[in-house]
C-alpha cells in the first residue's frame, strides 16, 4: 500500500523501513507535520501515517478523503487527536498502536521521579562546573510514602507496580476499572478525590477524554497534600498548567515532572534551539528548580520503536487486503473512555 509518513523523523524512516521488509508498503516520507495545509501532500495514497500532533480535525480529514484517502494509521495509542465521528461519515478507517511497550513508558516515568527527587539533573549540571555543594540537593526517600496512580491501564499498572514492588511505596489508584492482581499486590484503590487528599505523588496514566482534560486544575491542586508532586506521561491537557504554576508559586505543589505539556505541538519534536519561544506559560514553567520537562520521549526505546513499526505496517497490510483491522480505533471506544 502506498503510505504518506507524515512528521515522519530519522528514527521513523529507520524502524518503519526496517519493519517494512516483511510488507513491502511504499512508503514517501513527509518532514511535515499533517495539517489544513499539509493535506494535500497525501494525494495519491490511500493511506496516511501519523503520530500525536498531526492534527486529524474534521477539516484535515475531509481534506484527506478529498484527495482519495482511506485510512490514517497512527503511530502511538493515543487517539484525542483524531475527530473520529469525522472520520467515520468520511469512511476513513482509523487504526493505532495499543500497546507497543508500555514498559518504555512506566520505566521513563521512573526514571522522571527519581530525577526530580533526588535533583539528579541540577546535581549534573553543578558538577559540570565543578561545583561539588550538596546544598539544595536534599531529595526524600520513596521507600514508605505515598504514591496515587491516576489510570491503572497497561503503563499504569506497571507504574504502581514499581512504585509498590520496586520503592515499597504505599500506593494508591484510581480507575473506573479495578485490576485485581494489583490489588492482590497491595495497591488500594479510592477516588481520585481521596488520591488526590492523600498521595504525596500524583503520577497521570489515563487517557484524554472530556471526562479527563483539566483533571488537575485549581480545585485538585487545592485538594492535594502540600508539597504534592505531580507527574504526567500521557497527555498535556490532563493538567491545567496554568493552575499548576499558580500551585508552583504557592508553594502547593512541591514538584513537577512532565513529558507531555498541553500546547505541545507547537514545540515538541522540533529543534528551535534558534527561536524565540512564544509559549510564555511553557517559558515560565522551565524557570522553577523543582520542575522537569521532557520533549515526549517516554515511549523512545528501541523495543517500543520496533513494535510500533511493526503493528502500523501490520494493520496497513490488513486493510489492504480488505480485512477489519484488529486495532481499528472505533467511536465508541472514546465514549468508553479507553
Ligand atoms: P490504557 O488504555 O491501557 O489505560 C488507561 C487507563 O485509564 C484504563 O485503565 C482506563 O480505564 C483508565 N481511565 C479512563 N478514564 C479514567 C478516569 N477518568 N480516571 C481514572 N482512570 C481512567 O492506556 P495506556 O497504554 O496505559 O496509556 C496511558 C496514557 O499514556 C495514555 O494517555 C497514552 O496516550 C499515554 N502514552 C504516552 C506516551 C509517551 O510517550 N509519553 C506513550 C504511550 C502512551
């Protein structure tokens, strides 16, 4: 099948084109990232391959069925960027990744907590200039505190997991679903309300939905423990960032640790080392020393990259050979919440 490969990197082209020996796709790969304006540079394809900040609107899909697409397969497992009521009137099939290594995922939001608490990378930046001072460095255990898990699903269910098995947390979890072996683990399950009232780290693995954007806003923050830390791996606009820097500033929140950020697509993935930086809320969230941000690179494993590669070129051969994806994406399925 003939795919345009939007936003389409150097680690894209590396793992699709290895993967796709096994399919044979023609596969153009597009720098761009898919837009009202870039639509266009689908014609001639049947199918379009896109990641999270491609924006697949109801314009940009009608602009695609314009130009004769019918399926758009997204690289990843979130979906809150596809209008897919659109995309089901235009007959356009949407399919993604489910689950291509949500230890890639759990593991970096580790990696983030223990950053963040122990200072590692101030730490690293002092010794660069050979300032030995432990001042200001002082992190705290995570043996025996209390961590909430917002989202017990496939990354989330590790993260608990770790937080209970590996750093002998106490760990909270909410879910509107509950998973029994985590329980038989340890892990108590409360709502969100009583997480937010009683966890001293707040760590985000749901999905985005209506029900979920702005989860943490002014009034969670204000629930939360002080000096609560909040981590978010899975998307931007779970977090009201603005209430989150009023939180900074108060001195509510103790620490931040993100990888995905609301207004992220026009900045992550790029290098704009060169540019001045419009974003002032992003800009302002950099200056506090208690806060970390990463450019959405949690799923970034060479494991992950592979499998992603694998399950996309996969579910392209299965349309074309006229068959129902396994991992179509369904309207129903964010009505669901899952
Ligand atoms: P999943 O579907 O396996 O799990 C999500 C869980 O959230 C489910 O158990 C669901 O019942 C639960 N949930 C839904 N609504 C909820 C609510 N209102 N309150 C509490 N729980 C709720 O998803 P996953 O694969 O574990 O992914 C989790 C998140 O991580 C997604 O947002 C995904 O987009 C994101 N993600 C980020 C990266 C990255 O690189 N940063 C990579 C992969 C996935």
């Amino acid at each position: 099948m003939r795919v345009a490969v939007f936003s389409a990197k150097a680690y894209d082209r590396r793992f699709l084109d290895a993967a796709n020996a096994a399919f044979g796709h023609e596969l153009d790969y597009l720098e761009a990232r898919l837009d009202a304006s870039t639509a266009a540079l689908a014609a001639g394809r049947p199918a379009v391959c896109v990641f999270v900040n491609d924006r697949l609107d109801a314009g940009v899909l009608e602009a695609l069925a314009s130009v004769g697409v019918k399926a758009v397969a997204l690289r990843c497992a979130g979906y809150n960027n596809v209008d897919l009521a659109a995309a089901e009137r235009l007959g356009i099939t949407v399919v993604r990744v489910p689950a291509y290594s949500p230890e890639a995922v759990a593991e970096f939001t580790l990696g983030l907590i223990l950053a963040l608490d122990r200072n590692i990378p101030r730490a690293c930046n002092r010794v660069r200039e050979n300032n030995f001072a432990l001042d200001g460095l002082i992190g705290r255990n995570l043996s025996g505190r209390v961590a909430g898990v917002v989202g017990t699903g496939r990354i989330g269910a590790l993260v608990a997991r770790m937080l209970r098995l590996g750093f002998g947390c106490e760990v909270l979890a909410s879910d509107v679903f509950q998973d029994e072996a985590l329980v038989a683990a340890g892990v108590r399950y409360v709502p969100v309300e009583t997480l937010l009232r009683e966890a001293d780290l707040v760590s985000l693995h749901c999905p985005l939905t209506p029900e979920t954007r702005h989860l943490i806003d002014a009034t969670a923050i204000a629930q939360a423990r002080d000096g609560v830390m909040i981590v978010n791996t899975s998307r931007g606009a779970l977090i009201d960032t603005t209430a989150l820097i009023e939180g900074l500033k108060s001195r509510k929140v103790g620490g931040v640790a993100l990888d995905v950020y609301e207004q992220e697509a026009d900045l992550f993935f790029e290098d704009l080392s060169n540019e001045i930086i419009q974003d002032d809320v992003f800009q302002r969230l950099l200056t506090f020393p208690n806060v970390l941000v990463t450019g959405h690179q949690a799923f970034l494993t060479e494991e992950a990259l592979g499998a992603i590669a694998q399950t996309t070129l996969g579910s392209l051969a299965e349309i074309e050979a006229g068959q129902v994806p396994r991992h179509q994406v369904l309207r129903e399925a964010v009505v669901a919440g899952g």
